[in-house]
C-alpha cells in the first residue's frame, strides 16, 4: 500500500429534494473537472424555507482527491 496525499477543497452543493442530493449534485458537477476524488465530508447543512415547508436545501462538503504521481 502507498501513501497518499491528498488535496482538500470545499464545495456547496444545493437540492430542492433532499440533503444526499444536494451532496450527490455536487460531487457530480466536480467529477466533471477533478479526478481521484476519494472522500468527503459533510461540513453544514442549511435549508430555505418557504411557506413554513423546506423550500431548497444546501450542503457544504470538504472533499478529499489524491494528487498525481510523479
């Protein structure tokens, strides 16, 4: 097993539906421009209300990525 370094970055992700899609929605978009993503965290977890409902929810994460191998 090697060792790994990681590079931490932090990123909101948002959902009308749910806080896993709003985590989900945000890896997803991330997967886009950064590869070797290996964990995350999930820092805070806010909400929009509207009408006395939850109207919009919205999830900070930190996520974890190896950095290439020389």
């Amino acid at each position: 097993m090697s060792d790994h370094i990681y590079k931490l970055i932090e990123l909101v992700g948002s959902s009308q539906d749910s806080v896993e899609d709003a985590v989900n929605s945000a890896l997803t978009k991330a997967n886009n421009s950064l590869s070797n993503m290996r964990w995350f965290e999930v820092c805070d977890i806010r909400g929009n209300i509207e009408n006395g409902q939850v109207d919009h929810w919205q999830v900070t994460i930190k996520v974890g990525f190896t950095l290439k191998e020389d």
